[in-house]
C-alpha cells in the first residue's frame, strides 16, 4: 500500500519509526512539513527523512508544498497529522477535501476537520468510493472509534462518559497525590513535556469537548458544534477540594459526558468514587460506553504519544488495506 | 403511613393501587391481624416514597375515595443524599446563605458541610451534603445551588453519578 503523510512532527515521525522497524508493507510515496516536502513514487526513504529532521532541517525540498504532495503524488491513502485548528479546521481540511476529490483513502489524526466538517467529508468520500478514518482524533491508542463502530455495531449508544485529556488528569492526579497547587501541577506537566506553554486548550476542557463532538456527530447521529457543548475547566481546582473529595473516598476528575437522548453534552470537574474504573492515574485515557445490548465497557489506554498515537493511525490503514487497496 | 380499612378481600390491594397511581413507590407493607375479631378492621403500615411533595394530598384524597382511612402520617424520611463541592469565595459570598436558601425548600437540607479555608483572599472549598426527601425535590436542590453558584461566582463540582 502506498501513502503520503501531511505532517512529520510527533505523530507522523512516530508512523515513519513503526513502518521502519515493522514488516507492514506500507511505502511512502509523498512526505512534507510545513517547510518543503519530497515525492518519490519508488519510495522515499524514510530514515534518511528522519535523520534530516533529527537535526533541525525540513522533510524535503522547500520547492514541493504540501498541496503539490496531495495533488500530484502517487498514493493509495493521504495521512494527514498536521496541527489542529478549531477554527476553521485549515489547511488541513483543503487537503482532505483534496485527497477525496482524487478518490485516494483519508487517515487523519487532525481533531478540527472532523469535528468541524465530517458529514461534508464522508459525503465526499462516499460519492468518491474511499474510506476517511480517524481513529486517532479521540484518545491516542484506545481503538473507540473501531469499537463502536464494528465491534458494537447493533447496540444502542445511552451514555459514554470519561476522561479525554491526559494533561488534565495528570495535573489532577499530582494534585491529589501530593497536595500540589494547580500552579504548581500544571508547572510539573509543562516540564514532563504533557502540556503545552499555552495549556489554554487543554485546562479549559476545549480539547475534550471536540472530541465529544466528533464522537457525537460521527458516531451517536448528532449534529453538535463546539459551543453546544458545555463546558468547564480545572484551572479554578484547589488542593483542598481534592483533599474534602478524598476523606470520602473519593477524587476530581475532569470528564467528558454524552447523552444522546437527553441531549447533555458536557465537560467539567465531577466527583469520582476512587473505586470507579474511570479514576486512572497520570496521563491516561479512560472512557466508558453505556450500551443497551452489550452493557456498560470501559476502554482504558495512552491517549497521546508518538508511538501510541501512530498505533492508531495504522490500524486505519490497514484497516482500508485490508478491504479495499488493491494493486499494491 | 397507618392506614386502617375493613378486612375484606380486595381492601388491600384498594389501599396500595393509589399509591402506584399517583407514581409512589412501596418500600415496605406492614400487616397486623391481631386486632380483635370483632371489629373487623384491618391495620396495616405502609413505608413508601412519593415522587414529589404535591402527591401526599392526591394520594390521601384517592385513599378516601376507596374507603381506607389514614390513621397517621408518619416521619418524612430524608431518603436521598448528594455530596458536592464549591470553591470560590464562599465566606464573602455568605456561605450561610447559600445553605439557607436550600434549607428553605423545607423538603432539602444541607446536612453535613466540611470548609476549607487556605489563606485569607484565596479561595476556599467546601464540601455539601444535601439530603432530601424525593429524587425530584435533590434536583431541585442542586439546581438552587447551581444557580446561586452563578450568582455568586462560584464553581459546583458535582458527583459523576447522576443525581
Ligand atoms: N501528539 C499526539 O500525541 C497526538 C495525539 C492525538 C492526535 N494528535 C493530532 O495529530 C496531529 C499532529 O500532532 P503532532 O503532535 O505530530 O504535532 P507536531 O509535533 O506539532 O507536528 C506537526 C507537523 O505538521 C507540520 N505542519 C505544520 N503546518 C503544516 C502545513 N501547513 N502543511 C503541512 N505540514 C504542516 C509541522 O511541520 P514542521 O515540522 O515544519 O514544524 C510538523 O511536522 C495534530 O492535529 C494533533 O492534534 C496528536
């Protein structure tokens, strides 16, 4: 199978890393980052790629742009892991939107073009006879997306609930351990790498109210944006809370809700039984699906990482291989 | 509740059908039959949950309507419990209001509250326990809350358990 991946920072170095040190039978036709990109119908070598990232310099050449990847390179499937933009969901939505008119297979693990436009996209997909998966949007590693859609195929969805965004529950549960400050938590995160100098979208509970939005207009039937969803952050969590939480065994813990029949979608601090399985440690996932059929399952796992998140990404992949690409 | 009524086939089942009608549920039935023969009354203890306030004079009214006296109204029991926590400035916003306003309701009362004050300005948390008498009369309670932690400025956490 050959693919063109958008993107060669964490996640799509993380894809590279696994093609190369696993037999997937997976090759890279097209390649860019912000700065340039390469085309190679044979073939682009992917470790020398690396290494030219490794120490500082672009992908490819600055005379192939992203777009020229999309547009003319020779590939079964376009990876698409440039950078979220809530917004407007660009330019990674131009690209998708590219790569489907081309009839070529969409993998994305970019939050703003699904969240913002999916049934626009699988539309396009649809008329243009391509899978658009996007398995990595929502939790890292836990295959959700998979498992609702095939593995509960036939279940009615009444509630999922859980923790989305590992910065928020590492930060809450360093808070509980140690008696930390929320200063002092976030400072921590900051310094393991699992926030960002700007935490604005991961503290205030946005990152995890998009991805209840995509699970909600992908999966559960609803048609919601990112304001329909309500939502609360942790910014304003003191130790003391977590301390009155814990002397009845119990902790903080930021959880995204859906409830499609009630129409509840929100995202805010709740008080958790320390006993319940969504209390997880440090920077996990944890989501639990509340069917009719099936019961209520929890799903446990990384939610972010290069490795984890490019697990994601080619369980995709070779899940279109797999019923659809041939000739390669 | 005590309720009395002849002791007859069928009374029984006259005296529990309004109770399901006006959407109450029984949670324990009571029989005693070792009242004197002669007067052929029966005495019967029924502990049972309403869904609201308003359904105690429907169901006594239905009650009457099929001949069975209420003896006694028992206790209204507190059978509900939500803990929640707030943080903000609560002292400044006059946290005893804001139980007040709760402990008015007369079918909610906050019966536990643990503060936590960590330095005068920053501010402090507290943990509620709201007690009620019926499901419906909690959500009316919390929604108090949630809106007077509007007015206040003030953050609810609330338990992941539906209340
Ligand atoms: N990291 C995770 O654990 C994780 C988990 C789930 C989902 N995601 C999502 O996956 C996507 C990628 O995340 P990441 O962590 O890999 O981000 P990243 O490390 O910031 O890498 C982004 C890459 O995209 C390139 N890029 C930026 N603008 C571009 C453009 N206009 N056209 C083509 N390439 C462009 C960047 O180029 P330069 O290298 O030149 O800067 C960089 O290589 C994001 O949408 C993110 O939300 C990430």
């Amino acid at each position: 199978m050959r693919i063109a991946i958008l993107g060669f920072g964490s996640v799509g170095r993380g894809i590279a890393r696994a093609i190369l040190a696993k037999n997937l039978d997976i090759t890279v036709t097209g390649l860019a980052d912000s700065k340039g990109g390469v085309i190679d119908p044979a073939g682009i070598d992917l470790a020398a790629a690396l290494d030219r990232k490794g120490n500082g310099g672009p992908c490819g050449s600055p005379d192939v742009t992203p777009s020229d990847v999309v547009a003319k390179a020779e590939y079964d499937v376009l990876v698409e892991v440039t950078p979220t933009d809530v917004d407007d969901g660009e330019p990674a939505l131009g690209y998708i939107r590219a790569a489907l008119g081309r009839s070529k297979h969409v993998v994305t693990s970019n939050k703003g073009p699904i969240a913002l436009a999916y049934p626009e996209l699988r539309d396009l997909a649809v008329a243009n006879g391509v899978f658009l998966r996007y398995e990595a949007t929502v939790c890292g590693a836990i295959p959700l997306i998979h498992a609702m859609q095939e593995g509960l195929a036939g279940n009615t969805i009444s509630r999922l609930y859980g923790v989305f965004n590992g910065t928020c529950n590492y930060i809450l549960t360093r808070m509980a351990e140690d008696s930390l400050t929320y200063e002092q938590a976030l400072a921590e995160a900051r310094e393991l790498g699992y926030a960002e100098a700007d935490p604005t979208y991961d503290v205030e509970g946005i990152d995890a109210a998009i991805k209840l939005v995509i699970l909600a207009n992908t999966i559960l039937d609803m048609r919601t944006t990112l304001d329909d969803v309500e939502r609360t952050g942790i910014t304003l969590l003191t130790p003391e809370a977590l301390r009155l939480a814990e002397d009845q065994d119990c902790t903080i813990r930021l959880i995204g809700e859906v409830v499609p029949e009630a129409g509840v979608l929100r995202v805010s601090p709740r008080i958790v039984s320390k006993a319940h399985p969504l209390v997880v440690e440090g920077t996990l996932n944890a989501v639990t699906v509340g069917t009719d059929l099936a019961g209520d399952l929890t799903f446990i796992g990384k939610g972010a990482g290069s490795t984890e998140t490019a697990s994601a990404v080619i369980g995709d992949l070779l899940y279109i291989r797999d019923r659809h690409v041939q000739g390669s | 509740m005590k309720l009395e009524m002849k002791d007859q086939p069928g009374q029984l089942v006259a005296a529990l059908q309004p109770i399901s009608a006006v959407g109450g549920n029984i949670i324990a039935v009571i029989h005693q039959r070792e009242t004197l023969a002669a007067t052929e009354v029966l005495d019967v203890q029924i502990v049972l949950e309403l869904p609201e306030e308003g359904s105690l004079p429907k169901l006594l009214e239905l009650l009457r309507e099929q001949g069975v006296s209420v003896v006694r109204i028992g206790e209204q029991r507190l059978l509900y419990e939500c803990t929640l926590i707030t943080i903000g400035h609560l002292m400044h916003t006059d946290l005893s209001d804001t139980v007040d306003r709760i402990d008015t309701t007369g079918s909610a009362e906050v019966t536990d509250l643990s503060l936590a004050m960590p330095a005068i300005n920053s501010p402090s948390s507290a943990r509620i326990t709201i007690r009620s008498t019926t499901r419906a009369e909690m959500k009316k309670a919390v929604q108090i809350l949630r809106n007077v932690a509007e007015q206040k400025d003030l953050l609810i956490i609330e338990p992941l358990e539906g209340i």
